[in-house]
C-alpha cells in the first residue's frame, strides 16, 4: 500500500527569548507575557532566517574570475560576489 503523503503545516513558534530559553511562549501581542514578567524586551513573532550549513552570518567572499589572457592585471579583472548560503 503506497504511503500517504502528509500535508506540511507549519510549526508555530514563540520568540526568539523563549525558544533560547527553551520554554513555551504564549504568543501575546506585542509582548509575551513571559518577557513581560521578566522584564527583557520581546523579539515579538516576526519571521525568523536560518543559514544553511556552511554560512557564516554576514560574511562575504570575494572571488577572481579566472582571466582567459595570461598576462592580466588582477586590478582589470571583473569581481563577482559569491553567496555560500544561497548555492
């Protein structure tokens, strides 16, 4: 019997000060009142970014595209940007 697939649902989250403490946010607007009793300013529940493996936050590289002439200045050659955490 083939499996069923499951429908992603999305995993409601706390702020970011209760998933670092790592207990349960009830999620009040504008601040939880686990940060309000403690009286540590709320990150709130905004979309939070990871990095994927391999990425460094805020880190860029630099790279020199090789020439196709051999005797090319380095300063005449075009830079590009690379991203590690978006390949």
């Amino acid at each position: 019997m083939p499996r069923q697939k499951r429908r992603y649902v999305p995993k409601t989250k706390g702020c970011y000060e209760c998933s670092q403490r790592r207990i349960h946010c009830d999620r009040a607007q504008p601040r939880c009142g686990k940060c309000m009793s403690r009286g540590i300013p709320c990150s709130g529940l905004g979309v939070r970014y990871r990095f994927r493996d391999g990425a460094t936050k805020g880190k860029i590289v630099w790279q020199q595209e090789k020439s196709p002439h051999c005797g090319a200045r380095s300063d005449d050659l075009p830079q590009r940007q690379v991203l590690p955490f978006l390949s």
